[in-house]
C-alpha cells in the first residue's frame, strides 16, 4: 500500500488540498509533526531504511518561496508543491540535499505559490521561463495531487512567461486536453534501457517516455530532451549509440524537428555511495576510481578526458541521427 504512512504539519489540514489528501489516505495511519524539514525518527534511521521510507508520504505548508536564478533552460527555479520523490535512482542529487529524506513532500499551499509566480512573470519586462520541477518530478507528483493540471491551467491565462518541468515518468494522458496555452514547456528525461533498469528504480520505461513526448507534442506543448544523467557504465559507448538510434527511429518527425536537448554528466558522491551500498547492495556501483575524480567536499565527476570522449560521441550520434535537434549545452 502507497502511502505506508503519513506524516502531516496539522496546519495542512487547513487547506484545501490538505483535507483532500486526508480523505483520499484515511486508510492509511496519519502522524502529527511540528516540521516537514526535521522529521527525527526519520533522520534517525539506518541508510538500509531508505528504500522504506520512499513508501511514506510527507504533508506540510511550505514556507520557503525564494527563487534561484538559472542560466540554462529557464530564468529561474522556482520551489512548488513537492520535493522529493516516490522513485529512487541511485544518483538523485536530492539524496545529498536530504540526506536518507528524500521521501516526497507535498506542500498544500499551492495557491500561495503559484499566485506568487504569476505576479512574478506578470510584473516582468520579458518573458521568463519558471523551472518547477527542480526538487520534485512534478508529473509523478500530480497522479497524487492534480496539481500539475491545476496549475497548467490556471498559468495558460497568465500574459506573460512560461513553465517548465522535466519528468522521467509518462503518465501524462490528463495533460493532453488541457488549455495550456503555449506556456508550458515539457522535457523527458532519458537514458538507455539498460541505464534505467539498472540504475532508475521505479521510474517509467524508455520506450514509453518516448511515446509521451510525442504525445506532448501532439498536444500543442512545447518540448525538450534531457539526455540526463549520462552514467558511463561498462559498454556505455554502445549502449549511448543505440540510444539516439531509438530515439530517431521512434520520435515523430515532427517533434524531433522542433525539439531541444540538454546533456548532463552524472556527478555521484560519499553521501550517494554510503547510502546506496546499505540500501541496495546488490545494484549497480556507479563509483569507479579510474574513472572519476573527487572535486568539493565528497563529489565524484568523470575525468575529463572521459568525459570529453562522451560529449564527442554523443555530438556526433545526434548530429548524424537527430540532425534538427539544437544542443542548449552539456555540463
């Protein structure tokens, strides 16, 4: 059962979405916290824990609202209605941010932040592009909520600014009718199968995220790729190669035409590693010292002789097979 638990801020209640998730998880035992941000019994457990707490689910009003600026995709990244995921691949940079609490966290305060957004854009001199999918993937969020639909529809009235979110899940069938407007921007985050299988427990399959960037598009959203994190596990040259192989024999011509790609370098860490090892021993270990290098406190990155060969192969795969798409930048 989804939620094994849940741990609720008894001010949540107070909202709308608060009581909504009271009755639609009354089955399920509901356990009164002072704060989302320091839950003790949780902080408390054993690494081998982790993958338990991923089946618990996290009810608060968030009070954080300031937002980041970002150079890549968008203006700025925006804290929205979740944090955390139900899912648990093995380098998830919110493992570091939480620690073992990286459970999902859904904050009932939505209008609050999304009002805030809209005067934000609204008072712009430009268009600004909103990343909200940075702490959370807000598409596994809203088979939960709803709240990606509430808010796709509510920002399509906005004059001004755009949406953006990057999921590795396809369930996106209640977002195809919606009036979105052209202001919403939906990115798929792949990998190759084999990558998936092995390393991004719980998530959708390749071919179907495929298929639900395709029909993102035929529903008039803009769309991107993430080709993220690129993890250069044994055989990766192949496996990366049959990767833009599938992804052009299986996105619609009209859609590869217009989409853009990001490429993101895996960054692993102490934190990743002490974790993964108790709470999953018999997964794939991503750390290697020959292939890696220790850069800050505790982070592996890929030498950079290596990780200039990966740039290289997948420059020249997608340029000879996706040769339409635009490459915004690879870090």
């Amino acid at each position: 059962m989804y939620p094994e638990r849940v741990y609720y801020e008894p001010d949540a209640l107070s909202y709308e979405l608060g009581e909504q998730l009271r009755r639609k998880f009354n089955e399920a035992p509901w356990i009164p916290i002072r704060s989302h941000n320091n839950i003790e019994e949780l902080r408390g457990n054993s690494n081998r824990e982790f993958g338990r707490m991923k089946r618990y689910l996290i009810v608060g009003v968030r009070k954080t609202h300031k937002y980041v600026e970002n150079h890549k995709i968008s203006d700025f990244l925006v804290p929205y209605t979740s944090s955390g995921c139900s899912a648990a691949c093995l380098y998830c940079y919110l493992v570091c941010n939480y620690n073992k609490c990286s459970y999902l966290r859904l904050f009932v305060n939505r209008e609050q932040m999304l009002g805030k957004l809209m005067k934000t854009a609204a008072a712009a001199d430009r268009d600004l592009t909103f990343e909200i999918g940075s702490n959370s993937d807000i598409v596994l969020e809203n088979t939960i909520t709803g709240n990606l639909v509430w808010t796709i529809e509510r920002f399509a009235k906005s004059e001004k600014g755009f949406l953006t979110f990057p999921t590795k899940f396809d369930m996106v069938d209640p977002l195809l009718n919606l009036e979105h407007g052209g202001r919403t921007i939906f990115r798929m985050s792949v990998n190759p199968q084999e990558i998936i299988s092995r390393v991004e427990f719980g998530t959708s399959p390749l071919k179907n995220r495929i298929q639900a960037l395709n029909k993102m598009y035929e529903a008039g959203y803009r769309v991107g790729l993430l080709i993220a994190p690129v993890v250069l596990l044994g055989g990766w040259q192949k496996l990366y190669a049959q990767l833009i192989q599938q992804l052009a024999d299986e996105l619609s011509p009209r859609a590869k035409k217009e989409l853009t790609i990001e490429i993101i370098f895996m960054t692993y860490s102490y934190v990743h590693r002490a974790i993964n090892n108790e709470a999953f021993p018999n997964a794939a270990e991503l750390y290697d010292a020959s292939l890696m290098t220790v850069r800050g406190r505790g982070k592996y990155c890929y030498r950079n002789e290596l990780r200039a060969q990966g740039e290289e192969l997948l420059r020249r795969e997608i340029a000879e097979k996706l040769g339409g798409c635009s490459i915004l930048y690879v870090v």
